[in-house]
C-alpha cells in the first residue's frame, strides 16, 4: 500500500530509498503477559539499506530536495553511535553521493565497542568521511564551516539536520501515518495509542502533522523523550510539527494538544543506560525474537511498558509501538548488557 490518496506528498522531490511498506505484527505472547492491551509493533527496522530504520523515510525526502538542488555532497552530523548517520551514508552511496558526517562523543562512554565497533564500523563501510568530535563541539557550527570548504573547491553541498528532523525530512513520517492508517483500515484495526521514542522530533512531529492533515487526531500518539528534557522535547516537536504541516497545509495551525511527551525513561541522559531500558529490551527478545536498540527503542519500550502495568490504557487496548531500527546499537552497548 502507498501514500493514502488523502495525503498527497507529490509536489515534494522524493529519491525512493524503501521497497514498500514496513509490516505491522501483533504482539500476541507479549500481549498476553502485559494482560489487558493488546501490543502491535510498526517494523521500521525492516528495511533492506544500510541495515534499516526511521530515518530513511526522511532520507527519501532529503535526497530528493539534495538531488533536485544538484548536489554531489551529503553532510550531517550525529553521536558517535549516529543511526541517522549510518543511513545518510548508506543513502549516499545508493544515490552516488560522496557523504560526510560529523560524530561527537556526546556520551560519556569510552569503551572500544562504543568508539568503533556498532554504527561507527558500518559508517566506514560505507564509505564515509568521519570527523571525529569531542562531546562539547558544535557539529553543526563544524558541518557548516566544512560546507563551505568543499562549496570552495567546487562541490556541490547539502548539509542535512541532526536526525534528518527539517520540515523536508520529516514527510518522510506524515507519508508513514497514511501508510499505518491504511494498513490499519485494511486489517480492520483502530489504533487507541501509537508510541515512539522522541529524539531529535523529526518522527513524531511528522507522524503529527500528517494525521493532522488527513483529519486523525494525533493526541492518540505518544513519544518518550529519550535526548532532551520534557520541556525542550514538548517545545521542539510542536515547533517542528507546526513547520512541517504548513508545508502539507500552508494555512493549517498545530493544536496545542496535538504534541504529547511522557517524560521518565531518559535517565541520567542521552546514550545513557537505564536499568528499565535493559528489562525492555531483554522482554522483548525473550518473548518475541525482536531486537529494540539500547537508546532510543529500548527506552521507549520501558516507557509503554510502565504505561501498560500502570494501567494506562482502557483494557482492551491496541497500542502501536514504532520500532525504529538502530539494532546496530546494541553491539556497542555491548558492556552495558
């Protein structure tokens, strides 16, 4: 199924980067345990470039706006275990795009798993140039200045958000709520609660904007800060949000109800793990045979599990998690577990 025909994305460049839609499963053995939801997960981990995950859905619509623009060159920037770098470089070599990206070791971890094994391996692979950060760095002041270095000798440059998360990229997940919603009609599935991790806001804020733009209301989606506090998640994702639907709606205005954030699984920061993220993850391998990433996924599951037990959600419940990759993670948290 594609882009339901009551969200139509067509007048925005795309560069393809998915072979379709992800699936949507049923948690059953999980469901049964949990008691009173029943659990589905969206498998955006399921993608076949550059070992998967959320961002190449932004990716389509970034490369697109890149290619359309001219441009021989990606940059971006990322933690040193970056997803969203990984597949900007996997992007980039898909399209024959030389790819850069800046990497700060915004994470207080010094282990070799962390510095070179994971995504920073899979970074090299592909065939990118790294630049190599301390934690209190300005990448994107970096990104920029490097920009301009390579536009001096002749490239043709396109430098791309932390988490792919502009107004462009987060399309990417307004198209991914017309294609869950249709998956859904077809099933004959209503949703009471989509949950994801919040990062950099570019997922939820698309996922927003596009059920708002198909009128859905996205009150029903709930996203787990997992980088920033409450506050600036709340605030950047109704600012990203609102920047997106005006790109789909020019004169549409983003309720202040339509962003929801629930705090309490960042723990003591960003990459750092928590004792509940490492329960998620081992619940759902152990039940189920999937892998959630140790931060963003992980962190996110402990936080709709705790919602479940706290008895959250009306019993009878479907709830949606959107697992959104990043599996390479774990092998360089491979210590913390």
């Amino acid at each position: 199924m594609s882009i339901a025909p009551d969200l139509d994305l067509t007048a925005f460049s795309r560069y393809r980067l998915m072979e379709g839609p992800t699936p949507i499963q049923h948690l059953g053995r999980l469901s049964k345990l949990a008691g009173n939801v029943d659990i589905y997960v969206k498998r955006d981990d399921l993608m076949g470039l550059g070992g998967g995950g959320s961002k190449l859905r932004k990716l389509e619509f970034l490369l697109g706006e890149a290619l359309a623009q001219g441009a021989d060159t990606i940059v971006t920037v990322g933690a040193r275990q970056s997803n969203h770098a990984r597949l900007t470089a996997a992007a980039a070599a898909r399209a024959g795009l030389a790819c850069e990206i800046v990497l700060t070791r915004t994470v207080p971890r010094d282990d070799n798993d962390y510095l070179h094994n994971g995504n920073v391996l899979l970074d090299q692979l592909l065939g990118a140039r790294i630049h190599d950060l301390p934690g209190h760095a300005d990448a994107m002041a970096f990104a920029q200045h490097r920009a301009e270095d390579l536009r001096k000798s002749g490239r043709k440059v396109y430098l791309a958000p932390l988490g792919g998360s502009s107004a462009v990229g987060n399309l990417g997940y307004a198209a991914c709520a017309a294609e869950l919603l249709g998956q859904a009609r077809e099933a004959g599935v209503s949703f009471d609660r989509i949950a994801l991790p919040n990062g950099s806001g570019g997922t939820h804020a698309g996922l927003v904007a596009g059920l708002l733009s198909m009128g859905e209301d996205p009150a029903r989606v709930v996203a787990y800060n997992v980088l920033a506090t409450h506050e600036s998640t709340l605030a950047n994702t109704r600012l990203k949000a609102q920047q997106t639907l005006e790109l789909i709606q020019p004169a549409a205005i983003l309720p202040i109800s339509g962003v929801i954030v629930a705090d309490g699984q960042r723990g003591d920061g960003y990459g750092i793990p928590t004792d509940a993220m490492r329960e998620a993850v081992r619940l759902l391998a152990s039940t189920e045979g999937l892998l959630l990433d140790p931060v963003y996924g992980g962190k996110a599951f402990a936080g709709l599990l705790q919602d479940i037990r706290s008895q959250a959600f009306a019993p009878g419940s479907k709830v949606l998690f959107l697992m959104t990759g990043g599996l390479p993670g774990l092998y360089a948290y491979r210590s913390a577990f």
